[in-house]
C-alpha cells in the first residue's frame, strides 16, 4: 500500500460518519437545447491585485461565457460584488436566474480548540499501549496499528474534533503529542482575504429553487458553497452544488482549526459527500476549483489526490478524466500567461455526477483560447481569460 493510499484509509476511517443576497427567479426563459444541459466551472481569478490584465479580463469575460452554449455557470473568485452585478447585468438576458451571498468577516476572536483532552485520551491510551514502539516516521506502519487496534477510540471521536485529525494526517503527521497539542490549542484570529467574501457566483438558464449559501470552516479566505435545485423540463430536477475549497497560501503558515491547509480542503470534501440527497432530484452536479486533482500520464501533475479520492470512492464521476475515450487536460497551466513562475500542469477544475449510472456525459476544456488585447504601445498579445481554464460537462439524452 502506499503512502498516498494509507492517508486515504486513515482519512476515510476517521472520517466515519453580515450579507447582502441576490436572487431572482421571476423570468420564465426556455433552455437553448431541451435535449441536453450543460454545466461550466471557472475560477475567474478577478483579483487585480492577485492575477493580471484584470480590467480588461472582467469586460471581455461576459461574451466569452456567453459563447460557450453552457446552460448553468459556477463562477469562482469573483472577489467583488460589484463584479457579481456587473456580470449579472451583462448576461441577463440568457442567464435569467442567479444566486450569490457575500460574506464578511466577523469581528477577530480566539478561535476555540478544536478538541478536549477528554476527546483524545482514549485514542492516544490505545494507541501508546498498542502502538508505543512502532517507528514514528513510518506513517503506514502507525496507521496500521491504530486502524488494527484502535478504530473504536477513533470513530468515537467528536466531528469537529476528527476534522483536525484529517489535518494533521493529510499533511503526513505522526507526532501524536504534536498533534493532540495542536487541536486542544486555541488559536488566534486572522484577518482573511477579501474581506470575508467567498467569491462565488451561480448563474443559470433553468429556474432555481432552494438556493442558499453555506460557509465551510476556513482560514484565511471564506470557503463555502451554493447549493440549488436546477428543474429542466425533461432531466427534472438537478442538485447543483457550486464550490471553491481551500487550497494552500504559498509561504503561509496554516492556523485554522483543522490542522493543515490539506485537512481543511479534506473537511470540506467530507462535508459535500456528507450532504442528504435532494427529495426527488434525479442528480447531483458538483461544480467548482477543489484544489485537488489526479495525476495522469507524465506531464499532469497530481494536487492532493487522497482528497480527490474521496469524491472518486464516493461515487462521483468525472466525464472529463474518466471515459476511455477521455483526453485530460490542465485546467491550471504553465502555459497560461496569467500563471504565476513555477506552476505545474494540474487539473483542479471539476464538473463530477453522482450518480451517474445511464447518463450520457461528456466534458471538454473551454475558455482556454484567450483573447487579443492591445497594449499602450500599439503591441498585441494573446491573454487569458483567468489564471484556470474552464471545464464544461454536457448530459444528454
């Protein structure tokens, strides 16, 4: 078993069981096709401090949604509500219905422990009676022993409390003294990205029902997800769940209450799967950047492929990565202009089914063309419409 696979099994284990909104649904709009819907994700990156050409980024990127034919849009990092409205207003017409909520931060707190001791002494009593002279720096062999021994004193665990410990065995640690000392350790506040704005904005052509906001626990930048209930007149009615998960900040030290940014992006996995199915929804669409991703070949490069596990092992289907007939792109690229130094050819983007048994899918890479802007100079370039390239997934009857 390898080292990936065994912090999947101790996941999976441990794992056991202010705003302002808009929304408008009062248009009554046909979709373009009524024998197929399709579905896009884009991390827009409409951060002019964070990824470049901004301006002319957010004016041209109303057209290009526009022409990709996709019928629900799950549009991330846009940052400002300004910008929400802005594109709002420019797709009306074809979009009729949407949903955002912007989020701030609360005033700066302590952030409670995560755990007592009360919580984790009969896990760390089983695992130094079982476990005390097994090798500390051999992560399969410790959760070896704890699954083997202990998985009564772990699953009886709070579940605030087993989110921590996602964090620190995502990250790969196996100082228990460490990390019993990390989660019943309070932490302190820090002030996050954007104000507190989640950044999520979900666009549609089909009526929405039930839409509402939930906010993930997260350090740093707000992380949460939209949910709503899509009806198309032939498919039904279509859970839609619209997401950005944490990914870590370069150079920054984790402080929230789920150990490690990797156990963060892990809660909010277990927290999507955890979610009751819809009364009467034929289906579930997962739509969003959830910074993790498989490897595939030699030149894609896997991002925190134990947290895409847990979607793959939960039965959500990728049309982009899984058909035989599949050809897998990066949707994060050393090739994008807009990419920072040093980024590596990964798929974060996703548009997964559940269930998908008798659907007929299919997924392409969009956005990825670029557009021509004009500098001050007279000199034109090609330039991206974000720092990710989008995916959109099309069922079909």
């Amino acid at each position: 078993m390898s080292r990936s696979s065994m912090v999947f099994l101790l996941i999976a284990v441990v794992s056991t069981v202010a705003c302002e909104k808009f929304m408008e649904n009062d248009v009554n709009v046909a979709p373009r096709d009524l024998t197929e819907v399709s579905f896009l994700t884009l991390n827009t990156g409409l951060d002019p401090q964070g990824v470049l050409n901004y301006a002319d980024r957010k004016k041209t990127l109303p057209q290009a949604l526009y022409d990709t034919g996709a019928d629900i849009l799950c549009l991330q990092e846009v940052w400002k509500e300004a910008d929400q409205k802005e594109i709002i207003t420019n797709l009306k017409e074809v979009f009729p219905y949407r949903f955002y909520k912007t989020t701030k931060q609360e005033a700066l707190e302590p952030i409670p422990a995560s755990c007592t001791e009360e919580d984790l002494t009969p896990m760390a009593m089983c695992y130094f009676t079982n476990c005390g002279e097994t090798d500390t720096s051999d992560v399969m062999a410790i959760g070896l022993c704890l699954l083997t021994n202990c998985l009564t004193e772990i699953t009886g665990i709070p579940a605030e409390c087993r989110d921590c410990l996602i964090g620190a065995i995502s990250s790969g640690s196996t100082d228990l003294a460490g990390i019993m000392a990390e989660c019943t350790g309070e932490q302190e506040a820090t002030e996050m990205a954007q104000g507190g704005n989640n950044g999520l904005l979900l666009l549609s052509s089909l009526p929405l029902k039930g839409a509402k906001l939930e906010k993930f626990d997260s350090f740093f930048y707000q992380r949460a997800y939209i949910y709503a209930i899509a009806t198309h007149p032939l498919f039904g009615d279509i859970e839609i769940v619209c997401t950005q998960f944490t990914d870590a900040v370069p150079d920054m030290a984790y402080e929230g209450t789920v150990g490690s940014w990797q156990g963060e992006t892990a809660s909010q996995a277990q927290a999507i799967i955890d979610l009751a199915p819809g009364k009467g929804t034929v289906l579930r669409v997962l739509m969003g950047d959830l910074a993790a991703g498989p490897a595939i070949g030699r030149d894609i490069k896997a991002k925190n492929p134990s947290i895409y596990d847990m979607l793959y092992y939960a039965y959500y289907y990728n049309p982009f990565l899984e058909p035989e007939e599949a050809s897998p792109a990066c949707t994060l690229c050393a090739d994008n202009v807009l990419t920072a130094a040093g980024t590596q050819d990964t798929i974060t983007d996703h548009v997964l089914f559940t269930p998908f048994d008798g659907l007929k899918l299919s997924a392409e890479r969009v956005l990825d063309a670029g557009f021509v802007l004009t500098d001050k100079s007279g000199k034109e370039k090609t330039v991206q419409y974000s720092d990710h390239y989008g995916i959109k997934a099309t069922l079909s009857r």
